[in-house]
C-alpha cells in the first residue's frame, strides 16, 4: 500500500496480472506460482490473513487460496498436474483477482471495509 499514491498498487497488480493472462491460457500450472503470489498480496493487503493454516472466514476464498497452492506444490515437486485441474484453480483466483479490483480495502487497508459482502 502506498499511502501517498493512491492507485498506485492497482495499477501495479493490474499490469501484473496483464503480464501472466498469456501464460495462464497457453498453461495455467506454469503460471499458477506467480498467480497465487499476486492474489494473497493482494488478500494481505486488504486485512487476511493467507498465511498457511491462517483463518480466512470466507470459504470461497480459503478453497480457492488451497486450490492453487495445491497446483503450486505440485508443479514444485515436478509432479504431473492435469490440465483442468490447473485451470479450475487458476479461474477461482482470477475471480477473487477481479473481485479485489473492486474494493478499495485491497489497497488502502482494512479499515475502509465496505458493508455489503465481498463480490465471492
């Protein structure tokens, strides 16, 4: 979060994610790494805590977040990983990617948390 420059954070995960859509349709296992980074910054950011085991209320969110570190940990290890699988998880985390978009929490902190539920 840059408190002096609002957007800027925005901006930036915007063009990150821009960078990987070309990786995740030719092979979304391959770019499942960096997918997963950006969403949990971008999850932290806005007041969860994703660390491994942490408490995320939301189970849409804890799913998607096991999901893709699930493809992450087996591309790692050099396991095989199907396809479908890899693009299931990767499309949970660009719709949490894209709900985060919308709230102005992922970058200016929790403490600005809107009333109505998140878009998941």
């Amino acid at each position: 979060m840059r408190e002096d420059e609002p957007g800027v954070d925005n901006h930036i995960w915007r063009t990150r994610y821009g960078a990987l859509e070309d990786e995740l349709a030719a092979d979304a296992a391959t770019a499942m790494p960096e997918l997963l980074d950006l969403v949990e910054e971008m999850l932290t950011a806005g007041g969860f805590d994703t660390t491994p085991g942490g408490t995320i209320e939301q189970p849409e969110v804890a799913a998607a977040l096991a999901r893709g570190r699930e493809v992450v940990a087996a591309v790692d290890a050099g396991e095989p990983v199907r396809a479908d699988d890899a693009q299931q998880a990767a499309a949970e985390l660009r719709e949490l990617y894209l709900g985060l978009l919308d709230r102005p929490e992922a970058e200016t902190g929790p403490e600005l948390a809107r009333d109505e539920p998140p878009p998941w």
